[in-house]
C-alpha cells in the first residue's frame, strides 16, 4: 500500500491516425476525406491499477484505438468537435470505472486537385496551412465541455506595427520602434458555451471557419502597439462576433524580423531588407472571456499555488 | 474599453540559450560549462498594453534576455534552480508592475573528451542522454516554488513486464501479455518542498542525480503488470528517498515493440525480434505526492472544470 | 603536409533567412514580400585552409552572409533563381580563389489577408502547403546550372490505385490490391536547359507554376499499378509540356494508408476506414530526362563506384 | 512508350525499425539489444513497372521490410555492417532484375541500468549521444561497398580556436578572432576498402569505437585556424590509425557562439557568457583519401556537371 497519494491520473492511446473517405453523388464518384490524428485520455477509479497490478478496471489502450476506427465507420466523422463528443460519451458511459473522458483532435485539411477533364474526383493536395484543433472532455459529473482551436497559422503584418514607451531599466539596450514588421504563428484556443456544446445541430465546421476569419482579419486590421494589444484585438474580436464562444486564449510567439544593418555596404535600408530569427523569440500568451463566464482553458503550465 | 475580461495573461523572452564557460585552476586551464535554455515569463499589471497601447508597464522582453546574459556574469550559473530562482526574484523585486515571474530552463549535459596528454582540459561532448528541466516561479503573494525535471530518457525492460485481466469490451481484440518489452520515454517533474527552495545552500545538482537514479533504478526493478504500476513505483521511490521532495509527476508514452510474426516464413519468434513503433501509442500521466500536501505541478491540458 | 588527397570540399555560411518587402502602388501602399532561406557553398583553392591554418584564400562565411542581405537590398528579389544566379555569379567571378558556387534556397509562399475595407495592402498569411526549392551552381570552367524544386507537397487519391502482379518470394506476404489509396510527399527537383538557365529574361516564377501544376494534375490523372508508374507519368508530364526542362527527379515516400480491419466488431470496411501510417514506408526515386541530355541532378547519396 | 530517358531509380522499404534481443548466461537472463532503423534501395532491371504497370520484376517493398525482420532472426545482427552485407547480398543474389542493392542502418546505442541486487540484467537505458550509419552497397558488378559513419555527435572547444587572416572584401565586416569557441555536430562518414568489406571475420564494431576515439581526440587536440583545419585533422588521424579505412567525409556545421556584449550594463566579458546560435550557420564539408584509391562517398548534393 502505498503511504502518499494518488493525485490526478490519465492514460489512453494518443494519436490514432484515421483518414475517412466517404463517396457521394449517385455513383459514389465523388469522394469526400477527413483526416484526423485522434488522442483519447481516460481519467476515473484506476487506484488499483497503479498500486496492485489489478487491471481489471482498465479498458486496454488498444480499444481505445480500436473504438476510434469502429466509430469512424458506424457513426461517420462529421466534424471534429462532433466526432470526439461521440467518443466522450462513449467511455463514460459505457465502463462504470471511468468517469472522464478527454480526446483530443488534430485535423489535416487538404483541397482538391481540380481535374476538369472527368466526372470522378478523388484527387486532393494537403492544403498545409494551420491545423485545426479540438478538446472535447466529457465528465460524470460535469457533463461536456469543448474546446476548439487551431495552431502553426503563421501570419504578419510587413508595417503598421510599433513598440515604445515601455519601461528602461539597467538592462534595457531595445530602440523604440516606430515602424516595424509584426510576425507571430497562431495557436488559438476557444470555448464554446454549454448551449453550443450540448445542441447536437451545432454546425462546427462553419463556427470554425468564422472564428479562423475573425481572428484573421483582426490581426490584420490591427495598428499594433505590441503583439499583446494585437492579442487581445484578436480575442475580442471572436467574442464579438461569436455569440456561442465564451473564452479565448492565444498563444502568440514574436517571430522577430530583424532590419539588416546594411550601411557598412553603403547602402539604406528604409524597411525592405529584414533577417528572420529563430531563437530566442517573445512569447505572449493571455486569455479573454466573456464577463460572468468562468475561464475553462487550461493556460501553459501554470502552476496552481 | 473592453466588454470583455482579461484573465491570465504573461509575456517574455523564451528560449534564451546561454553558455557559460567558468575557468578553474591555478592559470584557469581547466574548464567548466553550463549550458542552458532559458525562458522567462512574466505575469502581473499588463492591462493596459493589452488595451489602450500603453506600454508603460511593459518590460520588453529584449531586457528579460539581456538580464539572462547578464546575470550569467554577474551571478553565474551554479545551477538551473539557483539561477532561475536570481531571475525571477529580480524581476518581481525590481519592477512593481511584475507580481510574478515564471523562468523555466533547460540544461544540456557534456562530458570531457579525455585528454591525456595535457593539463589544459577545455574539450567536451554533449552527454545527448535526458535534458535536464527546471521551472522556478516567484510570487509577490505566495512565494517561491521549485519543480525541478528532466524529459526524453528513454529507457527499456526487455522482459518482466505483462498485461493481462483487463476490460475486455465489444471493440477489445488485445491479446494478454505474459512477458512483453516494455520501453518508455520518461518526462518526469517533481516539485520541492519550501524548505528546499528557500535553502540558499541547497544543493540542486546533487538532488537532480539522486532523483534521476531512483526513476532509473525504480523502472529497472519493477516487474511491472502495467505502465501504470510502473510510473507508481517510480514515483513513490523518489518520496521515499527524497524528503525534500514532496511531488512526483510523470509523463510515460508507452513505445510500443510488437513480436513480429515469423510464422508465415517459418520461424519461431520466442520474444527476440520486434518492430518499434512510432504511433499511435499508450500515454499513462500520473501526479503522486505526499500526504497532505496541495499539488502544484500543471497535469497536461487540464481543464478546470 | 598531407600524406593523403584533399577531394571535393565546400564552406560557406547556410540558412539564411532573408525576408524582403517590396512597396508598390503610388504611395508604396501595397506590400510585396519574398521569404527565402538561402544556403551559400564556395567551391575552389583551399588547400592551404585545411592544411596549414592560413585563411589567405578564405572568404569568411559571415561575409557570404553579409553579401546575401546586402545583394537583397541592391538587386532585389525578382524570383530564387534570379537571386541565386546573380549571387553564384558573384561570389565567382570577386574572388580569384572562389572557382564554383553553389546557391541553394527555400521559398515560403505567403498569400494576402484580405481586408477588403482598406487601400494598403500589407497583411500575409503563410500558404504553407510545399516549399519552393532552387539550386544554382556556378563553375567558372562549365558556367550555370539552375535546378528548380518543391518538397512537402503531400498528395493523396482515395481510389484509381492498384498493385498485383509482383514478384512473390519466400519472404512475400502482401496480398495484391485492386482499390487503394495511393498518397505521397513529392520532392521533385528539375534541371534547366543552358538556354533557360542563362536567358536573363527567363520568367523563373511562370516556370515554377507550370512545373507545379503539370505534377500535380499528373498524379491526379494517372491511374496507377505502382507509384513507380505514378512517379513516370509525373516526370513525363513535365518534360511534354515544359520544353526548357531537361530531367526531372521524383522522390515520392509511399505513404501507406492501410485499411482498417473492423471485422472483429461486426463490421464492414468498403474502403471507407484507414490508418495512416508513417513508419516504415515505402521510397521510390527516379529520373527521367530528355534523349541526349546528361543528367545533373544528384541522385541520394548515391556511391558512385 | 516513353520518348524520354528512365535513368537512375531505386526504391525499396525505408526505416524499418528493428530491436532484437539476445539472451545470454546458462539461463538466457543476460538480455543484450540492437536497436536498428534499416532501410532498403533496389535497383536494377524496373523499366517496365515504371513504363507499363508491369509489375513482374518488382519484389514489393513489403517483402523487403518481411526480410529485414526474418534475417533478424535468421542471422542475428551481429553488426549493423554485418546485417547489411547479409541483406544487400541477399537482394541481389536471389531475384535476376535487382542488380545492386543500397542498405542504409541507424543504430540507436543503449547502456544498462545497474541493478545491483540482481543477476538478471534486462535494464537499459537509451545512450542518446551520436547515432551510428551503415551503408551499404553490393552490386552485381562492382561487388561490395562498406561505408560506416556517425551523426549528431556534438562537441565543442571552449578555447584554442582562432580566425584571422582572410580574405576582406567589400561585404566583409567580421572581426578577426583570436580567442573563440569551436563547436560543431559531426556527420562523419568513412569507407572501409574492400579487404575489410569481403573479409567475414571483420570486426566492425571494435572498428567503430576507434575511429569514433580518434575524431574526437583530433577534434579535442587540434589548436584551431579554421573549422576546415579541424576537419582536416580529424581525417588525417582516421587515416593515419585505421589502415582499413580508405576515406573520409565529413560535415561540420559551425555551431556559432557569439560572446555577448555586456558592456551596455557595466560588465566586462572576457569569454565567459556566450549566447548560443542556430542559424544562420557555417557548414564546412570535405573529402580526404589515401593516395591511389578513388572516392567512393557521395558529396551532399553535388551535381556532376
């Protein structure tokens, strides 16, 4: 017996690589795919596991794994969101022991290769660009929570941002900038409320899309006095316009673009010619959510105190 | 004005990679290095750089990486916590809009190339085993707090592990186990008591080999009837033997090695040939800590319901 | 002095990102950007560099450096070829020691965050999709060489894919297939004619779309036995249509999508469900060049014996 | 029918991941691991799958990977060398249209975990230094290649490394370096003649630990002028100790440490505190050979003009 405590615990199988082709029209020439990475984490009565090598309340990670291919077959995956629901759900309610079921879920977008000269269409590019996320938790206790999101959007402004006006102390050497490029790769995180959580015709493939749009626009229609005053515009702006997202948190690293000092070549450099750092690189994170709404996302490895 | 609420929200420079070369002996010949990845977070009164474009409150992140730099020369580097914990008591300290400051650090291991045939030692080889991790915060209201850790050491019981009398539901197809691999890339974090971080002759070093050994020693001398159990006994091991010690949380993917079928060839395979797997694979998380003792270390993505 | 040859050996400075913003329009209201990584290798007499520790001849990589962002400031960015040849060229003809330059470079595509509300124009967000890839080599004794490229351009056709008819050895256990998914991250490089090459007004970015375009509709449209018939049709696509190109070579990792077998939970599979696997993977690689051309692309660490 | 040329092409199944255990002692409780990542390149006589869809000539890159597992078994691994020999030979002799085969091993080295209290030793920990290579060739007509080799493995000299002496020319703004860190990854490659490769009894292992022991000591004692002078000495004491290695390549990235100016806060810096860079990087790359004996190891990247 062990003499300290078992505090919080998880296992399950993570990243579960599934690709769902589903054929449409009346010959079923028309292909449709979606592209997931799936990672299922159950939490509930697994002292015995730990502490005797009794595994008789353990659902293998194997069928985990294998759930997720089952259910992508009987039930169809119609969005993430939708898909991770059906698969929370499923292991609480199915195996008393567990009593919290998390997945989580990357999605791969790809587009299709046009191909004009026939009827058929199977042919797809991966579209690349970011990766859309999900978080589904479905408690016991709590019910469901999800948590959409996406991450690797990389986007800039090549002017309209500045930096100044900032605290110099001893170790301060930074110029103010008055013109300067503002670069940061996107991951975003949103709440949906429980109304949107809980309605089963909540279209989560067009939430998505407006979400990504704002969050888009309002990086660019910002005139940026730091990359937190463009976090919070971006924020806001969802809540705005998002009536069924109640939290948002962005993780905003600075990729730093340098202007290259080029006058020992006699040459200007009136904001054209600018190196691309890698490392070490600002990193700015917060979270906004409506008034009277209670922050669910979790932050970065925040330490509770 | 926002309508909205600014919750958790910090900034600075991440990813700060120093080295620090400390020359010993009588004429400085004998070399020592540190080499470490240092990245600063700050938390406190930043509401207006998110809201109005006022930076007054703002330390730039560029000062946070100077004052590394700088605190590698004025201070050195005895070890990660010691030098995480100078940083971030002189932020908080020193600039009264930062109620707390989060450093986290990653240290990278070399070791002497020998030598023989001079006195000057200053060759080295990066050790490439486990990084070594540390994440000091400070805290105007609730002091400090030490988790120290270390992540990718991969380890391997090539027998005395087996996985049997689980769940077996309609989407189970596993077969039990009777003498399996067993492997794992460690992620362990373990926090400190107060009276450690507060000791200003503790001896950081010294405790991080101590813990590493029993998290070795503990997954060598297991015989384990789940991963679980496993990532169990490696965290009760470090309790024991370590009072200054008061948490253990590990992270523990199960690198899956599937006995490959050899049948179809005609050959027996009796647990000598495997295929290591990449994905998917199991992922057990686990926090143990003493009795009576709030936990402090972040579980991954947790949501607070 | 030696006892032993000093054969082929190359320096310069690798990885330089240079990103380059071009004001257009009247007021410079409208932003271009180009986004390159640009690695510089020097070919030629440095013999005396490896063996005696004199840096008579040595042009110092910090300056191959220097001379890529100044070269961004005063000839522009008209596409990679374009500034690879121009930097090529140079490095050759300044410095007598300096017989052959190799340039090679990485583009990332960005495309416009439109906001239709506003006149400027200087908001991006990265494509992401394959990365543009240039080789430019400069020999003062056999002049230019450009080859062009693209990599991570992932690919998939969820049908029109089979494989039978195979070679069957003791060791063989695949069973033929008859509807596949055939799916593939291209690396394909293609080598210029010298009349291409050393036209100064050859259009490199039309090039590349064409290029682009041809292998992708030829992945699209061939209904394939083998990904090696896949990867033929490709490069002969190319060759049909781009008069100018003289070789083409594909490297094309067969990434598997194995049907998922949902017997065991009483269900079918009509090519609906698949894993999608990343390791092992199946690699093929080849040339196709025009009759009466010598190939010039470098094969994969091919030993030449 | 192709108007165009099918030059080089090769395929076969890449990174075949591979433990085999080995059980020694009276009682089989002495477990010794190999750990490998083989990958597999045909080539021969594959015209018509690429022209035709004839797949008659093609052994399935699935039968390659069923090999790699069976001779596993079959033959133990008693080298990566050795298990490449075996399969490239077995390619070859068993199927008419493979002409040559190309076998290309990682090996991923472990050492024990200690457990002191008991006679079974099954405890490993993974290493995590450098990774070992294999490639080898063996062709129908030129026989047998053998070229061994490392990568990642990092090392670094806080002292006796100077710069000065070169060339200065119009973009040259370096400053001459009197006192500077070197450090580099070595990717080293070297091939073995073909009296070690056609002789059974050959000891690769021990081979690997003293080429591996003499890089690092060249590196270690060389007083530095260059990076490339380092890379000359450290293939000239290669060539000078092992009278069985013929060649060798290496690759140097120069892994800048730029000494940080800490003069702005009133601190001096006399090569003490370095900030540690990524990219841009130099990159020395270069060939040394015994007199007489052609080169056999291919040059990255090289186009044979």
């Amino acid at each position: 017996m062990s003499k300290h405590v078992l505090a919080q615990n998880q296992y399950g199988k993570a990243e579960n690589r599934i690709v769902k082709v589903t054929r449409k029209g009346g010959d079923g020439s028309w292909h449709e795919i979606r592209d997931l990475n799936v990672s299922v984490a159950l939490r509930g009565e697994f002292r015995d596991v730990h502490l005797t090598g009794d595994n008789a309340n353990c659902l293998p990670t194997d069928t985990t794994k294998n759930t997720v291919y089952a259910f992508g077959k009987e039930h169809g995956i119609e969005s993430p969101e939708a898909f991770g629901i059906l698969l929370a759900r499923h292991f609480v309610s199915s195996q008393a022991p567990i009593r919290e079921a998390q997945i989580r879920i990357e999605e791969f977008a790809w587009e299709r290769i046009p191909v004009p000269t026939r009827k058929e269409q199977h042919s797809f590019v991966r579209k690349g660009q970011e990766v859309r996320t999900a978080q589904i938790t479905y408690s016991e206790t709590t019910g469901l929570q999800v948590v959409s999101g996406l991450k690797e959007l990389t986007v800039m402004n090549s002017t309209d941002s500045e930096f100044h006006g900032y605290i110099k102390d001893e170790y301060t050497t930074l110029q103010e900038a008055y013109d300067r490029i503002l670069a940061t790769k996107v991951t975003a995180r949103w709440a949906h409320s429980a109304l949107a959580a809980d309605d089963a015709g909540h279209d989560w493939d067009r939430s998505y899309r407006k979400v990504r749009k704002h969050l888009l626009e309002a990086f660019a229609e910002t005139y940026s006095y730091s990359l937190q005053q463009t976090l919070h515009q971006m924020a806001e702006r969802v809540l705005d316009h998002c009536p069924r997202v109640n939290e948002v948190r962005l993780n905003l690293p600075n990729k730093h673009h340098f202007l290259v000092d080029l006058e020992p070549f006699g040459l200007g450099n009136d904001h054209e010619v600018y190196f691309a750092a890698d490392r070490m690189y600002g990193l700015i994170e917060g979270t906004v959510h409506r008034d009277g709404v209670q922050p669910v996302i979790a932050t970065s490895d925040w330490i509770t105190a």
